[in-house]
C-alpha cells in the first residue's frame, strides 16, 4: 500500500496549523516582531539611554587605548545586529579639543555577562573637504 500525497490536504493542514499559531500568540498577548538573527538594522532612537551608554563607552574605551582626550557628544546615526549578544556601528561626534569630529565605532555587547568589547574605533574620512561616514 503506498500513500499519495494530495495537495489540496496539504495546503488545508497547513491553513489549520497557521489558524492555531495564530491563535496560540494571540492569547499570549498578540503577535511580537521577530529579529532576525545577523542582520544590521538601523537604530531608531539614537537617545535611547543604553545606545548612548554604548556611545560614551566606545569613546572612553579609544581614548584608554589611544591615550587621546575626546569627549563625547551625541550619536548621529547607528545599527545593530544580534548576534551572540549585541553589535552596535555607530556615528559619534567627539570633540578633539575645541574642533568636533565624526567617528565610526563598533562595540559588542552582552549584557548578560557584562561584557563589552570596542572591536573598532577610527574617525571618519574627509571627501572633498567634508567628512564621510560610511558602515561597511
């Protein structure tokens, strides 16, 4: 005896067991946006108390390695992706003495084990008298 595979069962199998997911998530308080793993998403609220912690961290950690004196600004653009933890890329103004200068940093954070680790830190590159940042 073999069994045949009917399409139209199927696709009515499958209808049902996405009704009852469906379902399922919205008794437990509606459907959540799911993040993808690896991929780099722009971070909306660059105000957001723990991207600025992420920031000044980046700052402090260049200046401990580079023996410079930059002090923090603010974020002017950034992403993250998920990974084991977090990475973040971000546009860092930081004054050098009195002249403000952009910076592109990478950070990787797991909050869990208090760990973060500046993986990059360099100033942005001037084009045509202006600076250009660029994630890549």
């Amino acid at each position: 005896m073999t069994i045949k595979f009917n399409p139209i069962l199927g696709t009515l199998i499958l209808v049902v067991i996405v009704t009852v997911l469906l379902h399922v998530c919205d008794a437990q308080g509606g459907l959540r946006v799911v993040v993808i793993v690896g991929g780099w998403k722009p971070i909306t609220n660059l105000t957001d108390p723990e991207v600025v912690e992420i920031g000044k961290f980046a700052v402090d950690e260049h200046n401990k390695e580079a023996k410079t004196k930059l002090e923090y600004q603010e974020i002017i653009k950034g992403e993250s992706q998920v990974v084991s933890g977090t990475n973040y890329r971000l546009i860092i103004t930081a004054k050098d003495g009195d002249s403000p200068h952009n910076y592109l940093a990478e950070v990787w954070n797991k909050p869990w084990k208090k760990f973060r680790n500046l993986t990059s830190f360099r100033q942005c590159t001037l084009q045509n008298g202006e600076e250009k940042c660029t994630f890549t």
